[in-house]
C-alpha cells in the first residue's frame, strides 16, 4: 500500500512540475484529478486487496510513460489514463 501511495505522490510531483499555461488543464483540474485518482486507487484495494500489485504496475506504466510531460495538458492526460487503469 505504501508503494502504491509513493507511486500517486510521484504522479502529483509530476503534474506540479508540468502546469504551464494550458488552459485546458488547470492548477485546480490537476487537483482534482489527483483527488480523483487517490480515491479510485483506495476503493480499488479496499474492494480486493489482491490488485494492489498490478494496480500499481499499471499506474507505474503510465507514470513512466508521461514521465517527461512538459505541459498542463500533458499532466492532465496522465491522469486520465491512470484513473481508466485503475477503474478498468
């Protein structure tokens, strides 16, 4: 579980280091998909524990994937991917 938490952590640095001046992806919208993605990832465990590592390794994937985003957008995407992994 704290591996799975230091991964969304990392994510949230990620999308801080990324805001720019897209204004399709606000400083709030980043937040809220941060919000959004803790709380799928813990009722996710909370509903079956056992897909806790394979959770993990699907956000780590997009994690890396985007590891390089520059812009708000960029961010934003990140997210929207890693909450469909999550919930899908």
């Amino acid at each position: 579980m704290k591996k799975f938490l230091l991964v969304a952590v990392g994510v949230a640095a990620l999308a801080g280091s990324a805001c720019s001046k897209a204004p399709e992806c606000t400083t709030e919208m980043l937040t809220k998909k941060g919000q959004d993605l803790t709380a799928a990832l813990q009722a996710a465990i909370t509903k079956d524990p056992s897909k806790a590592a394979d959770l993990t390794a699907k956000v780590q994937a997009v994690t890396t994937k985007y590891q390089g985003a520059t812009t708000a957008a960029e961010a934003c995407k990140a997210y929207d991917d890693m909450i469909a992994a999550v919930k899908g």
